[in-house]
C-alpha cells in the first residue's frame, strides 16, 4: 500500500496513508528499492487534507539497512 514517509530518522518516522492503523500495531516499511524493516505504530498524529498520519518506531535492528533510504 502506497505511503508517504516524513520526519524520518534512524529510530522512526511520519507515515501518511490512505489506510487505518492501530496504535500497538506491527508494519512492514518499503522503500522503492524493497529494502523492508518492521516498524511499531506507536501514535496517531493529525490527518493533513483527509489523509491520517501515523508515528512509527522501528523495530529491527539492523544496522545493515539505511533506514533513511524508506521513503
């Protein structure tokens, strides 16, 4: 499902989607290159333009992936 990664850094990020998630929640993160790390949902943030935002942590720890590459 298509998403919009912003504010995103090593631990997490604002993710905006088309979609509802539960706060507690585990995710799958792509990024274009299908470079794919677990995150937590860990709040839901202000909707922009109808659309809702989510903050998410990561969960993995592998330092092999940039995670600022999951966009």
């Amino acid at each position: 499902m298509p998403a919009r990664a912003t504010n995103l850094n090593k631990h997490g990020a604002a993710v905006q989607l088309q979609r509802e998630l539960l706060v507690g929640s585990i995710v799958a993160v792509k990024n274009k290159r299908g470079t794919q790390i677990s995150a937590r949902v860990v709040s839901q943030l202000v909707a922009r333009d109808g659309v809702p935002t989510y903050a998410i942590e990561f969960v993995e720890q592998d330092e092999r992936h940039d995670r600022s590459e999951l966009r």
